[in-house]
C-alpha cells in the first residue's frame, strides 16, 4: 500500500496501551499500526515522542451570545485555532436556546458562524432554557435524531436555571431518547441570598464572586441532580466539579448504582480564590462559575483524576476580554463583582497543564491522560470508536507530544481572542508541536499548516452510556 501519510519511529499511547510503532494513514483514517510502511506521500519523524489521539474537548464555549453589552472573546476561527495549537481535533461548543426561541433557530446561527471557520472538527451540545411543551415533545426528540445527542441544563443563572421540575420533564426526554443531560450545579437561591447580604454590607470587589458561592451551593445542588438523575433514571454528566464534597455526591450515586460522570477543568488544579484578590481589578480575569476554591480542593480534584471519580478533563473555554468596554474589567461601566461575565479561556492550555502536572510529575500515566482527554470523551459523547483512539479504522485525529520541551506560559504566545492568559508564567513540561487533523497535517512542529476550512462539523451517536443502547454504525 502507497499511504498518505506515515508517523514513524513514535510511542503510541491509547486509554490502554503505550506501545513503539508506525502510524500508516490513508484518506483521512489509521490503516496501519505498526510494520512495515515503505511506501509514503510524507512521512513524520517522530523520534522521542508520543503519538496520542487528538485531544477532544467536549466543554467550550464559542461566540455564545453573553449578557448585554458583553463579548465572548472567540468566534470559530480563533476559538478552534486555539484548541488546535493546544493539541485538540475536535471540540465540542454549546449552541444556546434564546428563551421563547426555537432550539433550531440557535443551531441554524451557530452552523453559520461555524462553517468554512474550524481548525478542528466540531460538534455541538444543546443549552436548553426554555423547555417548553414544543421543544420537550417535537423539537428535542428530533434534534437527537439528529445527531445532537446531548444537552446541558443548568440550575444557576437567573435567565438559564431550570426548576427542578423542568429539569425532571428534560431528563425524561433524555430518558425517552437516548440523550445524555449535562448539568450545571450550583444553587441559584442561595447565591441570590450571599448576594444580598454581600452588597448590604458593601462588598463588591471580584472576590465576593467566591464567597457568594461556596462549596455548599455546588454540593447541595450535586446532590440534587444526582437525586433527580436517579428519579428520573437516566445517566446524567457532572460538569466543572471543583472540590471534594461534590466529587463525594458523585461516588456515593455511584454507590446507589447510579452512571454519573464526572468532569473536572484545569482552573480546579491551578487556581485558588486567592486570585480572585488581584490588584486593582486583575482579580475578575479568574471569574468562572464554580469559582476556584483553595489548594486542599485542588489536592482533591488531582486525587478524583487518579481515582476515577472524574471521566472527563475538559476545559470550560469560556473567554472573555479584561481590559475592554466589552470584557471584565468595566462590566456595564460598573465595578461590581455581579457584573463580571463568567468564565476564562483554557482550551489551547487544557492538555499542556494536565500532561506537565499530570502525566511529567507522575500523579497520572500516560493512558489515563488519553483516556480522560480524548476516549472517554469519545465515549461519552457518541463518538467512539470512530474518534478519541488510535486504532485501525479510526479517524487520523493525531497529536504529537514533545516531552523534553519546556515553555513558561505568556499570553502573547496564545492563539485565542483574549486579551490575558490565566496561567500566565506557569512552567510546563511536554507540549503538542504537531496535530494531524483527517490524515492532514494542520500544525507541524509549532507551524499552522491548515486552514479554517479544514475543520467539519460531526453528527454524533448516541452516548454509550445513554438508556437507549446506540444503533449499530452510530458515532461518525
Ligand atoms: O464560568 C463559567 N464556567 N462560564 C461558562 C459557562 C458555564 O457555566 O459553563
Ligand atoms: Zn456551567
Ligand atoms: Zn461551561
Ligand atoms: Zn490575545
């Protein structure tokens, strides 16, 4: 056979395995592994590397229209540029139902923004806000037809928080269809009731974004999801979880027999709320919801890594400008921690961390990384086996890892649309310097190689963990 493409000399790791062989690819997937691979159009030296599965982010937020006068700092050309130099092939956005508005009138817009502007494959997860009889009975039981086989719902945010009824009528149509329901748990009373008492004592500065919800919001409204999970008998995802209380909610459903899949983000291993204390206003660039808590929480979220409490790496990119009239230093002209948008950007730094921390300091191998930032994000996702592994017959979605490079973290060198890095100074260890996107070469040795139109958008199979067992040849 004449390939396409040929990575050579590496070590591949997959979820199980780290092994020495040649890469073969032909039209865009894996046809060989190892032997002999004479014939090549190119090939790759990949001598003292590693060869892994393209990184999948299943948690990103992209061009998500945010409260008035505020701006996601990402569209879908700097957004998935981002993710790719971060050493990612595909990502995985959310697409926001407006209230009162159709969900495929949401998606129509976000497959316009998207399309002929992705450096990586993207595939999106449904908000839904407004769960009305329409959407519940027709328009989400067709959406997963269609391949959007996941949704998100939340139980913070005055405009986006479902009560637990609603929540319950959505996870029925989860139960119903085979969709897998990602919830956001913090309890949006008792922040309103922290709020309260904060301002009437005066106290605004970003900090009080920490204060205002504590650990008990999030375990509280943990407890309640998997509560409703169980009632409503469906398998349900834990996103953002940041400390140990709520990891406990998550192993004590699993006790019960619950499938609950937890996700952790890099801002749970490398922030505290002490940043939150910045000068003068710095403190709103660590502004995400849950917030980072302290260091006795990040030795948690490392201890729900190696355990297994968490599945899922993902990292909430959720990028917004500090120092602009549409960013975080001057919310709506007024400094008041309120005000300060959600959230900070992760997804070119998600696996730089998570392999430095991580795989370079020894608290995880090598296969769990993989598995963690790309199979089991396949798997959850309805997209395995056709991505998220290196197999035969898989996508040719490839990064390779340069182990013995290490980079202090500058924002200048960040491919993304803010204006900060949150890591900025961080010293890792082990960087992706090539990415193979369908057999193509889209960053080689730190050089963007591709182009925005290179990426595609991916209808999903059902998850393999969803109650309605996948259809046969779902998940391409
Ligand atoms: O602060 C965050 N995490 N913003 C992104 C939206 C979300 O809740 O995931
Ligand atoms: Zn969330
Ligand atoms: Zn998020
Ligand atoms: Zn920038």
């Amino acid at each position: 056979m004449r390939f396409d493409l040929v990575i050579r000399n590496g070590t591949i790791a997959t979820a199980s395995d780290v092994f020495a062989a040649d890469l073969g690819i032909k039209n865009g997937v894996i046809v060989q592994i190892g032997g002999a691979m004479d014939e090549a159009a190119e090939s790759i030296d990949a001598a003292g590397k590693y060869v892994l599965p393209g990184g999948i982010d299943s948690h990103v937020h992209i061009a998500q229209p945010s409260g008035e006068g505020i701006v996601m700092a990402d569209d879908f050309e700097s957004g998935t540029r981002s993710a790719l130099f971060g050493g990612n092939t595909m990502v995985l956005p959310f697409c926001l139902q407006e209230k009162g508005r159709p969900l495929r009138e949401a998606l129509k817009a976000y497959h316009a923004l998207a399309e002929g502007n992705c450096y990586t494959d993207v595939s999106f997860h449904l908000i839904v806000s407004d769960p009305s009889e329409a959407v519940l009975g027709q328009e989400l039981p067709a959406l997963v037809e269609d391949g959007y086989t996941s949704f998100k719902v939340f139980m913070t945010y005055e405009d986006l928080r479902l009560s637990d009824a609603q929540i319950l009528d959505t996870m029925d149509v989860a139960r119903r269809t085979g969709a897998l329901v990602m919830v956001h748990c913090e309890n949006e009373d008792a922040i309103r009731y922290l709020i309260g008492r904060h301002e009437a004592e005066g106290t605004v500065a970003p900090r009080a974004h920490a204060t205002t919800r504590p650990i008990a919001v999030e375990r509280e409204a943990t407890h309640r999801a998997v509560s409703l999970a169980e009632v409503a008998d469906v398998p349900l995802v834990i996103v953002h979880v940041s400390n140990r209380e709520a990891m406990e909610e998550i192993e004590r459903a699993r006790r019960r027999g619950r499938k609950v899949i937890g996700e952790t983000c890099p801002q749970y291993l490398m922030l505290t709320a002490d940043d939150l204390d910045g000068m003068d206003w710095e403190g709103a660039k660590f502004v995400c919801s849950p917030p980072p808590r302290d260091t006795a929480s990040q030795d948690a979220c490392w201890d729900g890594l190696e355990r297994g409490v968490f599945d899922l790496f993902s990292s909430d990119h959720c990028p917004f400008r500090y120092d602009d009239p549409a960013g975080k230093l001057n919310p709506k002209g007024s400094r008041n921690f309120r005000h300060i948008p959600n959230g900070i950007p992760g997804v070119e730094l998600r696996l730089p961390i998570l392999f430095s921390e991580g795989v370079m300091k020894g608290r995880i191998d090598l296969p769990r990384f993989v598995a963690l930032t790309a199979t089991n994000q396949a798997r959850t996702y309805g997209l395995y086996p056709q991505k998220g592994t290196i197999a035969v017959g898989a996508d040719a979605d490839i990064a390779i890892w340069d182990p013995s490079l290490t980079r202090t973290v500058r924002h200048a060198d960040m491919h993304d649309g803010a204006d900060y890095t949150p890591y900025e100074g961080a010293e890792l260890t082990g960087w992706p310097t090539t990415v193979v996107l369908g057999g193509k070469i889209m960053l080689r040795d730190g050089t963007l190689t591709g182009t925005k139109a290179d990426g595609s958008y991916r209808s999903r199979g059902r998850s393999q963990f969803a109650t309605v067992p996948p259809k046969v040849g779902a998940g391409t």
